[in-house]
C-alpha cells in the first residue's frame, strides 16, 4: 500500500516493509484504547465509530484553537477501535510497521500482502485531508480483503 489511508491491501513499490510484533507495551497501549473505546459505546459497529468521530471532531472544532485540548487521544481512541473491527472481521493482526513513512501500529494479514494503517486513516479524518466515512472504510477493506484471498485461492 502506498499512503497510509488507502483501504485496499496491495503490495509496495520500493522496498518492503518491515513488520514486527508488538511488544508488551504496545499490546498494553491499544488494548486500554480499545477498552476505552467500548466503554464509549462506540466498538457497536463501524457507523457508531463514524458518529464518534463527527461528534468529537465538531466539539474540538468549535472551541477556540488556543483553548483546544491535543485531540491525539481521540483520534487513537478511534483509530484502536477501527483497526480492532479490521482484526475481528478480516482475520488481521496488530502489528508494528516501519516503512518509508516511519513506524507505525498497523493491522497486517496474508504476510506482505495487507497492511494497514488505522490510527493514521482516522488522523486524516479527523484534520480533513480524508472526506472518507470510516464505515464505507471498512466496508471497503473488508470487499478488498476478500478479492485479494479469492485471488490467491485460485492461483
């Protein structure tokens, strides 16, 4: 995948990324986001996760900027409760990703073949470089996922 919100698993151009575990801490960190997330409510389902994000976006947004709190934990909050759905759904796992773009926790499967990045997609979201309703995301990852599986089932 070239950019980092792109929602169709594909493989890179230049060199391949490198994927890693996560370790404890990390494991520690996007459990207690998507704990926090389902205790939100917001881990119901893909259109719950997109209210959220319009919600919380909207509130921050009407807020003077000097008196606006960091918005990161939101957006990892969400991003956590998206890549969560991406795992139960497509049979992904988390995973730390160091590409041409840094290091990142992403959601991987079919080693090589899928890799993404939710925290990130939820981040363009949410400072309006993506117009990108995070349930058709999913919806069209889960469609790509699909492809791809039935693709290298027949070859």
């Amino acid at each position: 995948m070239a950019h980092k919100d792109e929602a169709q698993p594909s493989e890179r151009g230049a060199s391949a990324p490198q994927i890693s575990p996560l370790n404890e801490a990390e494991t520690a960190w996007i459990d207690m986001l998507v704990s926090q997330a389902d205790q939100a409510g917001i881990m119901t389902s893909p259109a719950a996760l997109q209210d959220f994000l319009v919600a919380e976006r909207t509130a921050w947004s009407s807020v003077a900027p000097e008196e606006r709190e960091d918005p990161n934990p939101t957006v990892s909050m969400i991003g956590a409760a998206l890549g969560q759905m991406l795992v139960d759904q497509c049979g992904l796992s988390w995973a730390l990703v160091t590409d041409e773009y840094g290091t990142d926790a992403a959601v991987v499967g079919d080693p090589g073949q899928i890799t993404l990045f939710p925290i990130n997609a939820v981040a363009k979201r949410w400072t309006g470089q993506s117009e990108g309703d995070l349930a058709d995301y999913v919806e069209g990852t889960h469609r790509a996922i699909e492809r791809l599986r039935r693709a290298e089932a027949t070859a």
